[in-house]
C-alpha cells in the first residue's frame, strides 16, 4: 500500500532551492550523484530550455546528474552552468578521458514581471542550490526555489493574479519511491481534486477566484472586441476598472463578449514586443523505478494529464510547460500502473504548489481564501 512520504525520502537524490526573495527569483536542484536515466516531454508553446534534445530516446546520453528548475526566464540557464561547474568540482558527471562531463538539464519559467527583472538567476545562485542540496538541510517547498516568484491567473495581467510556488508530492509502499517536484506558474488556474478552482484569475476587486476559462472564451472570434495583446501585456500591473462577468444559467452558455477599455501599455513593454513567454510550469518526477530512456520519455508525455487534471486551460502558447523525469532504475514496475499513479503525484504537486505558497510581492496565495 502506497502512503505519503517526504520529498527527500526518495534515495538517489539530493533537492536544494536558492533565491533572491528581494527580487523574487530563484532556482532548484535536483542531483543524481550516481547519473539517472531521463526522459522530457515540452508542451508549452514557449520553453525556455536546456539540454533537451540530448534525452530524446535515439540519442546517446543514457544518464544525467542534474535537472535545475529556474525562474529568470532564458535568462535564468545561466543557473545551469553554474550547477554544471559545481558537480565537476564534486568529480559527478562521466568520465570523458580526463575530465569529469556533468549531464545538467533545465528549464527556466518567466517570473520577470513580480520582482526585479533585471536580477535573474545566474551562476553564483546554481553554485548555491546544490550547496544546499548536499548541506543537509530542510528542503522547502511554497515561495523557495523556483517558486519564488511563481503566479497564476494572468489573464488580464498582474494586479489580478495570484502568488504560487513550488509544489512537492511523494509516495512508497516500501519498495517502490515516487514523487514529483513542480514549480507552478501557469497562465491560468489551478484546480483541486473536486475541480474547484483554488488559485488563478482574480475578480476585479480581488475579493473571489473568477477564473480564467470563461473570460478566454470571449475572444475566439478573432474580431472580439477584447483586446488579447494588451490584455496579456506581461509588464501591465495598474489597477483596472471593476468588470463585471454574468453567470451563465448553464455551464454551456458562453457569454458574450464585454466591453473592455484598452489597458496603457508601458513603453519597456513595446520595445520587447508581443512574442515572449510569460509563464511555465516545470516538474521532475523522481523514482527508483526500472525504466528504460524511452520509457522515461514517454511518461514524461503521459504526465501532462496530471497538468490537464489541475491547470485549466493548459499549454498555451504562452506556457513552456516542461515535465522531466529521472530514475535510479532499481524496482520492477508495471509501467502503465505506475503511469497512473506517477500522472496523479504530478497532480497533487500543482495543487501543493497552489496551497503551500504565501502572499507576495503585492499577490495574494490561496491560503488566503481557502481561510475564508
């Protein structure tokens, strides 16, 4: 029987997080000092990655010895090199003649729009998260790591969004260890297991969750009177006119368009354009399970269900959404059994993400309404 477990019960693998919470940034570490076998699936429309295509099955790498989950968007890969050159320092990595090649993938989320976006993790903060990873010390989840700076509910910018973070959930019936670490900064909501929405867009006073989906579907007629570029200009953060959605009589009925004022547009923003990625979820599945690279590749891709299950909507062109997986490879499974219970581990680290982080850097967490 499967029972709950700590993140850091799962042997083969040491977990450090690093931030500025000044700026509201940072990164995660997740080492395998003995090289695990990995596979990635990228769905968003937007990543920012790392060492991506080595783990695709037909290539050569079979192990790697770090996945770093960061916040700074493409900016944040600098944290990898800084990781890469930490391990080699710690002789982890393979043995290319004389030198030590540490295998070290990553993906990075946009949270340049929360804090400081000039301060964005680098090589100094890498060195730094896999120092905590080896001190032996609390593995944090909520507003640490690449949480830090996390947010959902973007849908009309960040004055209506709300404070996420990094999300850990892991289980073992003794034998068998599982469990995911996930760092949620979606572009719309997240949902619990009874699909309540408990994080994402705000109401226009900030008092209730309204959600994302309904909003979204006003604009699908590209003639919409909705503007959707400015509306998801991911510097605008002025309070916007209270707006007012009817409810619908039935879950059907989509309502039409509303009337919406065209938001100022700072020119920062202008000079950077329309086309940049201002979201991301990322996980790491961590096992002892025996799987194969394919095998690894392909659960990453089944995994995307427990995003589909707790974000809503999901993979949009401005997500990276990014889900890794890593194995030490020593328990036989049935793989299709422990897909399903891998992809429900992956759901509940978003939800855990939703519900252990703290208000923020102006934006309110979940806990605030879930206390109500």
């Amino acid at each position: 029987m499967f029972g709950r477990v700590d993140i850091t019960d799962i042997k083969g693998f040491k977990l450090g997080n690093a931030e500025n919470t000044d700026a509201a940034t940072g990164c995660t570490v997740i080492v395998a000092e003995k090289g695990a076998t990995a596979g990635v699936d990228v769905r968003g429309g937007g990543p920012a990655t790392r060492e991506t295509d080595l783990l695709r099955s037909e290539n050569t790498i079979d192990k790697i010895h770090a996945v770093v989950i960061s916040g700074g968007s493409a900016y944040g890969l600098e944290a990898g090199s800084g990781v890469m050159r930490e391990l080699e320092n710690m002789k982890i990595g393979h043995r290319v003649g004389n030198c030590i090649v540490p295998i070290v993938c990553q993906a990075s989320l946009f949270d340049l729009n929360v804090g400081q976006p000039d301060v964005r993790p680098d090589r100094t903060m890498g060195v730094k998260a896999v120092h905590n990873a080896f001190c032996g010390g609390e593995f944090h989840h909520g507003n640490y790591g690449a949480g830090t700076g996390a947010s959902v509910g973007k849908f009309y910018g960040m004055n209506r969004a709300m404070k996420t973070g990094l999300g850990t959930f892991a289980c073992s019936d003794g034998e068998i260890e599982v469990g995911a670490i996930t760092a949620v900064n979606a572009f719309a909501d997240v949902y619990d297991g009874r699909n309540q929405v408990i994080a994402g867009l705000l109401s226009a006073d900030g008092k209730r969750i309204d959600g994302t989906i309904r909003p979204l579907k006003n604009c699908v007629a590209a003639e919409s009177s909705y503007n959707m570029k400015s509306k998801m200009e991911p510097f605008f953060n002025k309070r916007r006119e209270e707006e007012k959605f009817a409810e619908p009589e039935t879950a059907e009925v989509i309502q039409e368009p509303v009337k919406e004022e065209t938001p100022a547009v700072n020119e920062q923003s202008k000079d950077m354009g329309y086309d940049i990625t201002f979201n991301t979820t990322i996980s790491c599945l961590i096992t002892n399970a025996k799987l194969t690279k394919a095998q690894c590749n392909k659960l990453a891709s089944i995994l995307h269900d427990g995003y589909a299950r707790a974000i809503k909507p999901v993979h949009s062109t401005m997500d990276g959404d990014t889900i890794f997986v890593m194995t030490t490879g020593e328990k036989d499974v049935n793989f299709d059994a422990f897909a399903a219970l891998a992809t429900d581990i992956v759901q509940y680290s978003v939800i855990d993400g939703a519900i252990s982080a703290e208000s923020a850097y102006g934006l309110p967490a979940a806990r605030e309404f879930l206390r109500k």
